[in-house]
C-alpha cells in the first residue's frame, strides 16, 4: 500500500504528544477489555497475528527492562507508553490477560 509523500513528510501528532502517565493508567483497563473482544471476534488467522503482536511487545519490554536494571544508565524514550511500573507490569501481563499464552 503506496502512502503520500505528505504523511511521510508529516509525522502523527499524536505521537509527538507527550503521554500523561495517570491517563495512560486510567486507559489501560478498558483498552485491554476492548481488545479482549476484538480478539474474541477475529478469524484464527487475524487472532494469531494480534497474538504475535502483543507477545512481541511484551517480550521486548521485558528484554528492555532486564537492560537497563544492570545499565549505568537508563535508556528512556521521550514518548514511552510503558512510562510507570504500573503500565510496564499490565503491558507485560497483556498476553496472558488476552488469553495468547499456553
């Protein structure tokens, strides 16, 4: 899928926004209840895609966050959804919670 010079020229505001922890918080409950039902109603095929998504992503917090407790410095990126303990820790539980692990 072609995508137009002006959209990557033009990065998304919303991603240049800076993410207010206590939002992001109070957003994770019902943004993972919603996609709870999303993956209740996707085919094999789209849940095992989502699955391989939101696995990935815990994954890769975990090895980030096995780094940097053994780093002299802590890498952190302006903008990271995963901004408290509290998001690290249901962001590392997101897989189970959605039912993707054995």
């Amino acid at each position: 899928m072609a995508t137009s010079p002006e959209l990557a020229t033009s990065p998304d505001p919303q991603l240049d926004a800076e993410l207010d922890a206590a939002a992001l918080e109070a957003a994770l409950p019902t943004l993972t209840e919603k996609l709870g039902g999303l993956s209740a109603a996707l085919t094999e095929d789209e849940r095992a895609v989502l699955s391989s998504i939101v696995t990935s992503a815990s994954l890769h917090l975990k090895e980030l966050q096995n780094i940097n407790a053994e780093a002299e410095y802590i890498y952190s990126k302006p903008i990271s959804a995963a901004a408290t303990p509290t998001i690290r820790e249901r962001l590392l539980d997101l897989p189970e919670t959605l039912g993707f692990t054995e």
